[in-house]
C-alpha cells in the first residue's frame, strides 16, 4: 500500500505539474471593443510598455469599431495608441473592456464599459484631475511661498482622494495592487510638481524634508507605466547632474544616476533605454562607448538591449560614405524599382513620408520644391512610409514633374534607414551617402545643396 500510494502522490504531482506547465503557455488574453468618432487611422495599437516593443494592434471594421483580443501577461497599466493620442488603460488577464473616444477631444470624450470599465472611468477622473492641477500650478509660474505652494498641493491631494473613495464606495472592491495604481497616479503627479517648483524657485532655500518625495524612487512602484512618473525622474534627473557639460559626459552622469538613484527595475529599464535612445538618435552613436555601458549595465531586458543595439547599427548603415541600402519601391501606377538602379549616377536628396501625416507632408513638399527650383540637378524623392491604403495613398500623391513619388514594398526595410523625424533627408550621390539624416529646414541647408551639387 506503501508504494502504491507513492505511485499515486508521484502521478497526481506530475499531472499538477503538466497542468500548471499547460497553463503557463496558455496565453492569458483580455476582450477589447472599442467605438471611435473621427478616427486619423485604421488601427489601434494597445502595448505593454512605452518603447511599444510588445504590442498588439487591432484593425478597425464597420463603423469605425475594433474588437480582438490582446496578450495581458499580467495585471496593469498598458499604453491604449490611437493615432495621433495615447492614453494608459487598465487591464486584467481573462477580462474584458470597452471604450468610446472621439478623436477630436480625445481625453474629455474618452469613457469605458465592460468589467473593468469602472476602474479605467476612475483612472481617467484622476487623470483629467491631476491635468488641472498641473495646468494651475503653471498658470501661476509656481509663483508661490513654500507653504502656499505645499497648502494647494494638499488641496489637489484631497479631491482625488474623494474622487476615489466616493467610486470605491459605489462599486465592487478593486484588487489591492489597482489600489495601489491609483496612489501613485494620484501621487505621482504632486513628485513632479514639486520638483518643478524647486527649478521655478532656485533662490528659495527648502528644508531637507521638503524633498521626501523622492524615496519613492527607492521603492518598488505599482506599475512602471504610470505617466507622471517619467516628467518626474526627467525633473528629478535634471536637478541632479551637472549643467554644461560635453553630451558623453553629461549622459554618463544621467545613467549613473538612473542605475543608483532608481530601485523598481521596470521602471528603470524603461528610463535607461529612454536617455540611451535619445543620446543614439541625438548624436549619431555607432559603437558601443563607456555612456552606452553605462546605460546597458542597468538594463536587464534583452529585448529592450536589441533595440538600443539596433538603433547603433543603423547609424552605422547609414553614415556617411556608407551605400544605401538597395530597396524595392513602387510609384502609384503600379511600376517597380530598386533604389540602386535609381540612384545610378545620380545625385539624389531623399526625404520620406507618413500618410497620416498631412500637414508635415504638405510642409516639406513645399520646401523640396523650392530646393529644386534652387538645384535642378539634384534629383528628389520622396518615399511613403506606409504599408496599407495603396490607393489612398496613390490619390494623394500629387502630380509633380520636379519630385519623384514612391513607397515602400517591404515596410520592414524601413527600419535601417529610418530618420528620427520626417524633416530628416540623406544626400546621396550615385548610391552613396553624402549626408545622413540631415535637417532640411536648418537654416544654411540651401549651402549644403548647393556644395553637394557642385561636388565633383
């Protein structure tokens, strides 16, 4: 009997062990439905973090509706993107939510339905709330004696806090960690202030206690995707290093900062990997150098690492004296071409184009055309970025004899040569590039036309 009990404890253990390895890759999901008024694009992207590297999207259908489900891992904060807004929006394994927006007065229209609807109405009183009390504070400059200041943010303190006792008191008890959400986006906004009003009020000298906001920082939070959180540690961040230094020095002390001052891991690889892209972007970084150790050392997501990695590789891909890369294009009467046959002997200037983006896209056409009216012999072209709406697309192009239009065959080419905004163009002369990623409204970009067409 003995043994067979063991036999029977050993199977029962095993078929737990199966059942819960089942259950581990089963992935967890939540029902989203959503009603959208005026809506600027046909999707809506839903992430689990700010960099939107876990993302899902879902497409719009009928009458401007979306309805999918999305991979919610774990219970918390997730960025809810709808072109050109975001919002962040509750979200519980197996649950389901429900929204409506107009586009047009995106936060003010923006309600919720479903079983989690009332947790997300309270997070978006609190966020409309915590939006006055910031737009009080800078109306007034922060114009205000320390106690003034302390006494009105007291004040702010007490109506969110009615705000949500009065929904906990009329709905069904949330989760203790939602609970916790709401005191740091009720919280969080109060850090951020007071740090600016130590920027606004250098000359005021504040006791040592004034700043116990900060231990937050050596805690860990609720959520790493509460908003109010990243104008916080950029405050805080800013108040800390030393002004007027070199970039390499000054983002060194940034990520030494970060990785000593920060003590959630979330939150601090989303901050690392935010400083890290800007200084990549920002001054064209290719290798790895003693700022981008400094960075990755605090980073612990491998995915996040990659993204910064890939960030550098395209800088090197596109310096200057680099070939472009050969791409396959397509112009709205359906013919295709490859970037090298195209830029063959050709000195070409290379600018890009969102569709979403109408006026960006009717402020730069008008800036290349009067480039080329400056440079003949300088061939321009502008390439869509977007994969979807070809026809859209093919309608808004406008019939230009001085600008070739094309798009992009394979969206994903498009991660190499990305600019980091759409007034960034690369100059390029039979393939190779002359200049990468150049501002075309710099004031003395007409000169650098100008040599790069009489270069020989």
């Amino acid at each position: 009997m003995k043994n067979l009990s063991l036999i029977l404890t050993a199977g029962l253990l095993s078929m737990i062990a199966l059942s819960q390895c089942h259950q581990e890759k089963t992935p967890k999901r939540a029902s989203i439905r959503g009603k959208i008024v005026n809506p600027k694009t046909d999707k809506v992207v839903i992430s689990r973090d700010f960099l939107m590297l876990h993302a899902d999207t879902l497409k719009l259908v009928g009458e401007n509706e979306v309805k999918g489900k999305i991979d919610t891992p774990v219970e918390g904060l997730y960025i809810l993107f709808i072109y050109p807004e975001f919002q962040t929006i509750y979200l519980k394994p197996d649950d389901s939510l429900a929204f409506h927006l107009n586009i047009n007065e995106f936060d003010e229209s923006l309600s919720f339905s479903g079983s989690i609807g009332f947790e997300n109405n309270l997070l978006m009183d609190l966020f409309l709330e915590n939006e006055k009390e910031s737009s009080y504070f800078y109306k007034h400059n922060f114009q205000f004696t320390p106690d003034q200041f302390l006494q009105k943010i007291d004040s702010f303190k007490i109506l969110k806090k009615q705000i949500t006792q009065d929904v906990y008191q009329n709905y069904e008890q949330p989760t203790k960690k939602f609970k916790n959400i709401v005191q740091l986006v009720s919280n969080s906004m109060d850090y951020s202030l007071k740090e600016a009003y130590v920027q606004k009020n250098a000359n005021v000298n504040l006791p040592e206690s004034y700043f116990d906001y900060t231990k937050i920082l050596k805690k860990t939070l609720a959520d790493p995707n509460v908003i109010y959180m990243y104008a916080f540690a950029d405050a805080y961040l800013s108040r800390k290093i030393h002004k007027n230094q070199n970039p390499k020095s000054l983002n060194l002390e940034i990520a030494q900062h970060i990785n000593q001052d920060i003590k959630d891991q979330h939150f601090k690889n989303n901050l690392l990997t935010r400083y890290c892209d800007q200084y990549i972007r920002k001054h064209h970084i290719k290798k790895t150098d003693t700022v981008i150790k400094t960075y990755f050392k605090g980073i612990n997501k491998p995915n996040y690492l990659n993204y910064c990695k890939q960030l550098m590789q395209s800088n090197r891909k596109t310096e200057k004296g680099a070939s472009f890369p050969d791409l396959k294009l397509i112009d709205k009467h359906h013919q295709t071409t490859q970037t090298a046959s195209l830029f063959k002997h050709k000195k070409v200037c290379l600018s890009f184009w969102d569709l979403k983006q109408h006026k960006n896209f009717i402020s730069n056409l008008r800036k290349l055309q009067q480039y080329k009216k400056n440079h003949p012999n300088i061939m321009f072209i502008v390439i869509n970025i977007n994969q979807d709406n070809f026809e859209q697309w093919a309608l808004a192009t406008p019939d230009n004899k001085d600008i070739n239009f094309y798009r992009l065959v394979n969206r994903q080419s498009w991660q190499d040569i990305r600019p980091f905004h759409l007034s960034q163009v690369y100059l390029i002369d039979n393939g190779i590039i002359k200049a990468s990623r150049k501002n075309m409204y710099q004031p003395n970009f007409n000169e650098t036309l100008k040599a790069f067409a009489d270069e020989k």
